[in-house]
C-alpha cells in the first residue's frame, strides 16, 4: 500500500513526488515510456529559472536523477485502468496492480499533429508546437502558425514581438478565436507584420537538418505554393490523456476539473499539468501544481 501512486513522470509529477518523499511518503510513480514528458521533446527550454536555456532531456534527466536519489520508486509500465471511487485506490498497469491511499493524475497532454511528411523528422529543428517555448529562437527569421483558435493567434501576438514575418495558416476563411484577439491579428496584418493564408493547409515540411519552408494547399484555388520559413509553430489543439479516467469531471475539451488546490471530483484524487484545465501549460507551471497537489495531498492523508 502506497500513500500516493503518482501516474506520469513528467516535471509535475516529479515534482509532486519529490516534495512527498521530502515529507515522508511512499510514493511510486508510473510511467508508460520515459521521464520528462513533452519537456523531452523540446530542443531549448530557456524561460525556466536558474538556467539561461537548457535542452529538455537533460532537465527532465537532472528531475529524475534528483526523485530517485532520494529514494522515489518509479516504475516503467503502461496504466491501463483506474478503481477511484473507494478509500482505497486501485491502479492495474499492463503488468500489475498497485494499491495506494490517493493518487495524483500527471499524464499530460499531447499536441495535435499536422500529419504531414517532414512533421515528425524535423520536430524540434523548426517544428514547435510552443511558441513561448520556442520563440525566442528565431529572433527576426520568419516564421508560420498554424491553427485558427486562441492559441494560434495568442502564438502569433507572442511572435510579433520577435520574429520578422509571420505567416498565419488557417483551413477556413474566418477564425475561431476571441474577437479581440482577431481585431489584434487584423492590426498587425495592417502593419505588414502577419500575412494571412486562409482556405488553406500545410500540406508538406520542408527541410534536410532544418525547416527551410512549408508547402501550402489552397483549398479554394487548389493552388499549391511553397513558402520559405524557418520555424513552423502547429497550434490546432491538444489532446489531454485521460482517456482511463472517465469518472472525473472533465471540461468542454476533455481536461479534467481541478480547484486551486489540484483536488478533483473524486475524494483523494488530485491532479496537476498540462491534463488539468490550467491557463497555462509550462514546465514551471507544471511544478507548481505539482508543489501545490503536495501540500493537499498531505492534508487528505493526515486525515486518511
């Protein structure tokens, strides 16, 4: 019997795991394939405090190295059902069970793909799926966003201040984000800073050890042009993991339902990162709900 099976081994979940094995717990972390989550896949992480920048794995390896130095027990299996309702939770992986007092849910969630030939090979060599992430990177070189929702036009307010072009890439004719947001866009496009590609979609990424341009459809014209970029930022959505956590209220976008203090739905379940509804999805802010759930999670126990 564990006092917190932690289900994800990405920075909130190591997080949460370092501060309660600091406290004295027994926690176990389960994880499906390997530590850091989304942070792995990121080539420069140069907003997190203390390091000038800092590529992903190795901030993910120096988390891990640091929860297991202290005696934090992971272990490499894929969940695949959860028993939350009862006192005492029931977590069966493909291998095992595990039983534990409370759980913390930090699966993450995974940005939606283009699907496009060059995508995945030049990930993290001109593909991003963060701006604030990544932007900085390519301080005035041009770029594409692709998406029609806050996210893309949030990414493309957040590049103007750094990038010299911006290509903003949507499938429809009129976009899905705030209006205000929109009449932003619309400003910028005035001052030549944006330059719209509507009706259309990125059919092909281009590029031998980098990005070097993008091929656009036009569904409209059925025109096909290229564009020379050297970043594209894919902002059409994430996809949260919680597929074996139907019993959580979850939100219009498949998040699940947290109070300020990481508590969910269920009694003795707690959740942090990018699976929550949170503003903002950032390896800070991830160790933050991971630090808070910490702290709800030793109050739910001392009272077990």
């Amino acid at each position: 019997m564990y006092d917190c099976i932690i289900i994800g081994c990405g920075p909130s979940g190591m997080t949460c795991a370092l501060y309660l094995k600091r406290s004295g717990k027994k926690v176990l972390i389960l994880e499906r394939s390997m530590p850091g989550g989304q942070m792995v896949i990121t080539t420069n992480v140069e907003n997190y405090p203390g390091f000038s920048h800092i590529d992903g794995a190795s901030l993910a390896t120096s988390m891990f190295e640091q929860i297991t130095s202290i005696g934090v027990e992971v272990i490499f299996e894929d969940v695949i059902a959860c028993d939350l309702k009862g006192k005492v939770k029931r977590v069966k992986t493909d291998k095992n069970q595990y039983e534990s007092k409370c759980v913390y849910i930090a699966t993450g969630a995974t940005s939606r793909l283009l699907n496009v030939e060059g995508e995945k090979r030049l990930t993290s060599k001109g593909v991003s799926y963060c701006a604030t992430c990544d932007g900085a990177l390519y301080k005035e070189k041009v770029v594409a966003v692709v998406g029609g929702g806050n996210t893309s036009l949030e990414d493309c307010l957040y590049l103007s201040n750094v990038a010299k072009k911006i290509y903003l890439i949507h499938r429809r004719d009129e976009f899905r984000g705030d209006e205000i947001l929109v009449k932003r866009i619309k400003e910028l496009e005035k001052q030549e800073k944006i330059e719209l590609v509507l009706n259309s979609q990125v059919v092909e990424v281009l590029g031998d050890e980098k990005v070097s341009a993008i091929k656009v459809f036009n569904k409209i014209t059925s025109n096909t042009k290229t564009l020379d970029v050297d970043a594209v930022f894919v902002a059409i959505g994430r996809t949260p993991d919680t597929e074996i956590f139907g019993d959580l209220k979850r939100d219009d976008y498949g998040y699940i339902v947290v109070d300020e203090n990481k508590k969910t739905s269920i009694l003795g379940v707690f959740c942090g990162g990018d699976v929550s509804n949170t503003h903002l999805r950032q390896i800070v802010t991830a160790c933050g709900d991971g630090a808070t759930a910490s702290l709800s999670i030793n109050e739910y126990l001392a009272k077990y």
